[in-house]
C-alpha cells in the first residue's frame, strides 16, 4: 500500500504534469487516433483554397454514429427535428443562453456557467418552475450520472422546466441508458473534444425541440459552420467507434485508480474521491475528481507552444 506522500509523487509524476491547467479535465491523446489526423487534407484543389463540407451529411454521419455506441445507449434523439453544428459544447450552450434568461445548473457544474452568473442549486429541489436547467450526462463533477438524475426529470416535467443535457462526455463513458424523450428535455448536446482531443477544432452537433430564431440556428442556415472541423471528425468517426476510448483505456484506468486508492469514475477520464489530501482537485465542495489521462495515454510527446 501506498502512503500519502508516495502516492502525491506518483501522481505528479505520471497523472497531472500541468496542475495548474488541466485540473478540469484534459482528453486522452490516443497514439491511433494522431495518425488518423494527419492524413486528413483539410484543402480544396480549387482556385480559393475553399475548405468545403456537406454540413447535412456531417450531421447525418454524427446521428448514425452516436447511436452505434454499446456503452452510452441513447434513445429518444428521433424526436428533436432540427439539428446543428456547433462550435464545440460551448456555442450550443450559447444557443441555450440566448433562448432563456432563468438559467440554472446544479452544484459541481461545468463551471464555465458559474462564471457567467448562472445560479447554481445546492439541491435539486429548489429548482423554479417555468426555468430552464443545464445538466450534463454523466455529471460533470465525477464522471457518473448524477444520483438524483431521475427525480430532477420527474420534477422538471412537473414544474415544466426546459432542459439542456451537456452530452460532452459522450465516446469516453460508459453510463446507464439515456432516455431523451422526456417531455422537459429541449435541447441534447455532443462535442467531440473529451472524446478525440480535438478541443482546437471546436466542433459539435446540438439537437433542439423547437426553433428559438438564434445565432447558432442563422450561421447554420447560411452555412457558416466548422467546415475543416466537420471534414476531421466525419473522418475519425469513420475509423473510430464511439466506444473506443472506453475499450482501449478502461482497464487501465481501474488498475491506475486501484494504485491512487480512489474510485474509478465510469468516464474513463476520471477518479474520485473524498480523501482530504485530493482536495485541490475538489469540484464545488461536491467531490475531488482526478483528471488521469497524463498517465492513461500513450503518447509522451512535450507540448512546446507556451514555451
């Protein structure tokens, strides 16, 4: 058994090179992955250089995709008509945030929506009516499903609160089957960032319930979508299955977690604990969860752009 101090070391050693940075939660760098990236030619062979895409099939390609995972069943997605392309997580909950005003995310959150003044619940219980909530699939603050996941639908359909679900973690968890087609949830979104760590390319497909005439459904209608995006990602979905993080990485993460003597998250990314001395790791006081992929991936190649 590992004392306190040993296991610090080996974790500044092997899981957090960068603490500072990263202590959120840093996608794994798959070696298979990388070599896919590189044979991608993002370049038209036509007089502007256009970097050029069928949006429609991209989105097609996404929705076929998603639903081929054996890990993160999802039914329900036929019942939300519009689909777009967002510039990662965070523009579709820019679309979110244009449509609503009484904004509310529950304690652990994705802080991002702290910082812009979103309140955030102690409880699920104090959820208002008529509001709207975001919430992410597995919870944000460790990597499962939130414990009070079905009381939270059960209430928001009473108090007729619309829902987001923040499906970010979707290709890196294996979680319980998500049911989308509860009448409170409006709007289910993907990314591919945790899942290929392509973060820089900014790409993701939002489905929506209703037409709310905002930005996000503008640029799609005029096509000003990540076209050099959506050309990477329709091509590493064509290689990669949505369960492939998952297969390759999670015995390794459980053998890493039973090492560091904490819980292993069921998004292969994380562990979490309760133990004080992983507190710098804490989410909201809600729980500490340990980002692993420093010691999960393959790759050991130095990122020099900062230097």
């Amino acid at each position: 058994m590992m004392n306190k101090k040993d296991k610090q070391q080996f974790y500044d050693e092997h899981c957090e090179h960068r603490q500072d940075t990263v202590r959120k939660a840093k996608p794994i760098i798959d070696s298979e992955v990388v070599g896919v990236m590189k044979t991608v030619d993002f370049i038209n062979d036509s007089t502007d250089h256009s970097i050029l895409f069928d949006q429609f099939a991209f989105l097609e390609a996404c929705d076929i995709w998603i639903h081929t995972s054996e890990k993160f069943k999802i039914i329900g997605l036929h019942t939300f008509p519009h689909r777009l392309v967002t510039h990662g997580i965070t523009e579709a909950f820019s679309d979110f945030y244009e449509a609503y005003t009484n904004l509310q995310v529950m304690r652990g959150e994705y802080t991002y929506h702290r910082d812009l003044g979103i309140d955030v619940l102690d409880d699920y219980k104090d959820i208002e009516e008529n509001s709207a909530l975001i919430i992410s699939y597995p919870f944000s603050a460790t990597g499962n499903v939130h414990p009070d996941w079905d009381r939270i639908m059960t209430l928001c359909n009473e108090k007729n609160v619309d829902v987001f679900v923040d499906c970010c973690l979707f290709g890196v968890a294996e979680v319980p089957r998500l049911d989308t087609t509860h009448k409170c949830i409006t709007h289910v979104a993907f990314s591919f960032s945790k899942t290929f760590g392509t973060g820089g390319m900014r790409t993701g497909m939002l489905y929506k319930r209703n037409i709310d005439k905002t930005q996000l459904e503008k640029t799609n209608a005029h096509f000003y979508t990540q076209m050099a995006g959506m050309r990477l990602h329709y091509k590493l979905i064509e290689k990669f299955s949505p369960d492939y993080m998952c297969n390759k990485y999670r015995d390794k993460q459980v053998e890493l977690c039973k090492k560091l003597e904490i819980e292993p998250s069921d998004t292969v990314l994380f562990g979490v604990s309760n133990k004080e001395e992983y507190d710098y790791y804490e989410r909201d006081s809600y729980i500490n969860r340990i980002c692993l992929s420093y010691a999960l991936q393959e790759r050991t190649v130095v990122y020099e752009d900062f230097k």
